[in-house]
C-alpha cells in the first residue's frame, strides 16, 4: 500500500467519525440514565468499533 492510498483513507474516514450520530446519541442516553462511568465505558466500546471498522476497510 503506498503512503498516498493511506492519507487519502484517513482523510475520507476521519469525517465519518467525527459527525456525531448513533454513537453520541447512545453515549449521551447512558450519561443520563446511568453515571458518567457508563458514559465513558460506551464511548470506549464505541472508539474500539470505529477502529475494528477502519481497519477491516483498509485492508480490504
């Protein structure tokens, strides 16, 4: 893979991640309804799919 495929899959995900969507709605219902505490473990999980996501992309 060259490094120019590489900045062009991070300039066309890093959008994707950070409009918020589903994920905001979901951490922001665990913050009211739970603790701060749950907000955060959502988020992490979260964080952690986006990841997987990317990377099963980038490799194909």
């Amino acid at each position: 893979m060259q490094w120019h495929q590489v900045i062009g899959f991070v300039v066309a995900v890093t959008p994707l991640t950070l409009i918020p969507g589903t994920s905001f709605t979901l951490v922001t219902q665990q913050v009211i309804a739970g603790s701060r505490s749950d907000g955060v473990l959502v988020t992490f999980g979260s964080a952690c799919g986006l990841l997987v996501h990317a990377v099963f992309a980038a490799v194909g």
